[in-house]
C-alpha cells in the first residue's frame, strides 16, 4: 500500500505543472523567469516553503517554531499571490493545491539533503540548497522590513 502511495504521489508530483522544469537552483530559476508574473512569485514561495518543510526534518526541536513560522510565512505567501492572479479560484482549492506542491517539493529537497548528508555529513554540501536558503531568508527579511515601520 506504502508502495502504491508513493508511486501515485510520484507521478502527481512528476506530471504537476510546477515540476514541469527540473528542480533547478532558485538563483537560475529568477535569472531566466519573468518577474513580474505572479506564477513566479507562486514558485518562489513554494520553493522556499518546501525548503522551511523540509530542514524541520534536519533540525532539532528548538528550530522547529521558527520554521513553522517560515513555513506558515511563505504558504501565506504562495497562496495569496494565487488568489490575486485567479480571483475567482476556490479558496480551498488553491490552498491545498499549493500544500501539495509545497509538500513534493519537500520531498526531493529533503531526499537531495539527505544524499548530501550520506556522502558529506553535510545537508549543504554538495547542493544549491544553501544558496536556496539564503534567498529565501533574504527575502522574508526584504518583507519584514517592508512591513515594519
């Protein structure tokens, strides 16, 4: 059954139209994507909420509120930037549409730092997540102090 789960999830996550590019560095990602289009700040979101997802599995529990928030922040994010573009897309469905997304992306960043890990003791070595990261963060502070007064 286990088997027959994660061959579906695979193929969802292999025919989603966000994967229909490879998994690439989010730095190449912006290089070429036009950013003034709502669906690349859709895939930005996502991707560094896969990311917030996927480091709780790495951190200990005193991360874990903090990536909770980060991931809350860019779920947030992804879905309120859906909205905007497709007003009259159902609510509901948008958010568990951009969950699912953001929970496959988990997943293959998870498996890649987990490769890395194995191989370098390192869940960055050897990988673009950290750059990925970086962008993120830089990101949701660029937010914050825009929110901020």
């Amino acid at each position: 059954m286990k088997n027959i789960l994660l061959t579906l999830l695979l193929f969802i996550f292999l025919s989603s139209n966000i994967f229909s590019q490879e998994l690439t560095p989010l730095s190449d990602y912006m290089q070429t994507a036009d950013q003034s289009s709502p669906s690349t700040a859709e895939y930005v979101c996502i991707r560094c909420g896969s990311i917030s997802l996927a480091l709780a599995k790495f951190q200990g529990p005193d991360r874990k509120e903090h990536n909770k928030n980060l991931f809350d922040f860019w779920y947030i994010s992804a879905v309120t930037t859906r909205q905007l573009s497709r007003p009259n897309d159902d609510y509901e469905l948008i958010g568990k549409d951009i969950l699912e997304k953001i929970e496959l992306t988990a997943m293959v960043l998870s498996n890649i730092m987990e490769e890395s890990a194995e191989e370098t003791k390192d869940i960055f070595k050897n990988n673009f997540i950290r750059n990925d990261l970086d962008i993120c963060n830089s990101m949701a502070l660029n937010v914050r102090d825009i929110l901020e007064p």
